[in-house]
C-alpha cells in the first residue's frame, strides 16, 4: 500500500488510489474487510498529515499555512492516541465515582 503523498499545501487535496475509496466506503457501510479497515485508518492519518512536518516557512503565509497543516495533524494525533490506548486506562477514564 502507497502512502498519500505531501503536497506543498496542507490545504490541497492529497494523492490516492481506487483501493483507498473503496476501503473508505466499505468502511462508512460498515462493510470493511480486515484490509480495507486497516487502509482505511492508514489513509485517513496519513490525509491528517500526523506524522508529517506541520510547518510551513514564510512569515505571514507559512503562519496561516502552519496552523492550517496542524490543525489537521491534531485530528490525526487524537485518532492514534485512542487507538493506542490501554485498556487499563479507558477503564480508568470511565469509571464512576
């Protein structure tokens, strides 16, 4: 599986491939084989650019442009920090006083 690619803009759209639409719809039907789940979640923090570098140089352009990437990067930090979550501590989070 090939990994979306960076574009120059965070605001562009990124790169993908016919499998990555389809494991996306089959994902949003609920109808996900193993594969198609874990390409999914792949694309998805790939599009989020979480593991990508989120600034952007330049003084007021690359500003905007940082907060823009690492606004999306946040979204993709949330999704694998729940992912990777011990069940000790979800227990812990949710249980009442």
């Amino acid at each position: 599986m090939k990994r979306p690619q960076a574009v120059p803009g965070p605001w562009l759209p990124s790169t993908y491939q016919k499998a990555d639409i389809y494991a996306l719809r089959a994902l949003s039907l609920g109808e996900a084989n193993d594969e198609q789940q874990r390409r999914a979640l792949a694309f998805i923090t790939a599009l989020c650019g979480t593991y990508d570098l989120s600034f952007r140089p330049g003084a007021q352009e690359g500003d905007r442009d940082t907060a823009f990437a690492e606004g999306k990067r946040f979204v993709g930090l949330q999704i694998v920090k729940l992912v990777n979550m011990s069940n000790d501590l979800i227990s812990k989070m949710f249980e009442k006083p």
